[in-house]
C-alpha cells in the first residue's frame, strides 16, 4: 500500500500544479485582455492624431495660398509705387529742362483755366 500513497501524493502534487497552472492562465488571459484594451485605446488616439493632422494640413495648405495671394498683392502695390516713381521723376525732369518762358506759359494756362472754371461755376 506504499505505493498507492505514493501515487495519491503524486496525484495531489500534479492536481496542485494544474490548479495553479489554472489560476496562473487566468491571470494571463485577464493581462491580454488589458493590453488588448490598452492597444485598442492607443488606436483610437492615433486615429484622433491622425484627424487633427489632417485638419493641421489642411489648414497649412489654405494660409499657403493666402500668401500666395498676399505675395501677389504685394508685387502689384510695388510695380504700381515704381510705376508711380519712374513717371514722377520723369515729370520732375521734364520741369527742369523747361526754360522760364515755357514754365510762365504752363502756369498761365493752368491757372487761367481753374479761374475759368471758377468763373463759370460762380457766374460772375
């Protein structure tokens, strides 16, 4: 009968041993579940990120083509200030090069003009 005690000693070892290889496999199946959670959540974030960058890129792409616009605005204020500058140095020279007889005669025709125009308005 030694032997047979043996055996149930054996037997309560090795039932000891699966019930804890039980209980030890639940707590690794609740451990994947959390990190299948965790993961699923991490998921969703990157998801959210991945919107937010796409809002971000969209963004970035519309304020691109608005100093683009700005861009274009700003050259066309500076050609219409050179335009402005070349033609107003070019009447200043031509004003230099005139001679005092043509300048008497410019002004004389100016302002005899504005005092007809005045005249005629006030009827006088």
């Amino acid at each position: 009968m030694g032997s047979s005690k043996s055996q149930y000693l054996i037997l309560i070892v090795i039932l000891g041993i699966v019930v804890f290889n039980l209980y030890n496999m639940r707590q690794i199946k609740t451990d994947i579940d959390g990190f299948n959670e965790k993961i699923e959540n991490i998921g969703k974030e990157i998801d959210s990120i991945q919107y937010m960058n796409t809002q971000l890129d969209n963004l970035i792409e519309s304020l691109h083509t608005e100093i683009q616009l700005i861009d274009g605005d700003i050259d066309r204020v500076q050609n219409n200030i050179y335009s402005i500058r070349r033609n107003t140095d070019e009447k200043i020279n031509s004003v230099d090069k005139l001679t005092i007889s043509e300048l008497q005669e410019f002004f004389t025709k100016r302002y005899d003009s504005i005092f007809e125009a005045t005249y005629r308005k006030t009827g006088n």
